[in-house]
C-alpha cells in the first residue's frame, strides 16, 4: 500500500479523467475527504492538458479507507 504522508493511503492508482470524476461524485456523497495525484508527461496542469492519457492516484484518510473501499466496490 502506497503512503503519501503518514495518514494518506492509496485508494485506486492509474485512474482516468473520467473515472476520477465518477470516485468524486462517490467520495463527496459521502463526506470522505480524497485527494489526486496526477501523473503528467508533458508538466502541464490538469485542466490545461487535454490528453485522454493523463493518469492519476487518488489517496484518502486512512481512517476512512474501509468506508471508501465498500463504496467503490461496485465501480
């Protein structure tokens, strides 16, 4: 398990633009506070790169790592 500070862990890694949108909607629902890591190959922002291959790792709260896990078992 990837480890970002010492409470953050990795939820989903690779993730998609879309996909990403679809665990937001999902994590905000539910009040569990989430954060990305994009994965850029050209060092261009999120919202000014266009490129459909543009990959990131979402991370949560250990605390609230089962909580999300269940939720986004179905995704």
């Amino acid at each position: 398990m990837s480890e970002v500070g010492t409470n953050e862990r990795l939820l989903r890694s690779d993730v998609t633009l879309e996909e990403s949108r679809k665990i937001e909607r999902v994590l905000r629902r539910n009040n569990i506070s989430y954060f990305e890591k994009w994965n850029f190959h050209t060092g261009v922002f999120k919202f000014l790169n266009n490129s459909k291959n543009s990959k990131c790792d979402i991370y949560v709260h250990m605390d609230s790592m089962d909580k999300a896990k269940e939720l986004l078992a179905d995704m």
